[in-house]
C-alpha cells in the first residue's frame, strides 16, 4: 500500500540522518564534499 512505502521512505530517511549525525558526532571528517547521492 502507499501508506506501507511511505513508512520505508521514513526509515531510510532517519537511518541516513543518523549515521550523517554520527559521523558529525564522531569527528570523522573523511573529504565528504562530493556528498553521497
């Protein structure tokens, strides 16, 4: 359903925001400039 795919839009969303915030916190600063997809 549409509301199912939403759901997964969501997760995938928050799951990249938290490795992104993890990184940040981590101060692992690995010439990210191209910035991934």
């Amino acid at each position: 359903t549409l509301f199912l795919r939403l759901v997964v839009v969501v997760v995938v969303v928050v799951v990249v925001w938290l490795m992104k915030k993890m990184k940040l916190d981590g101060g692992v600063e690995e010439e990210d400039e191209g910035g991934c997809c």
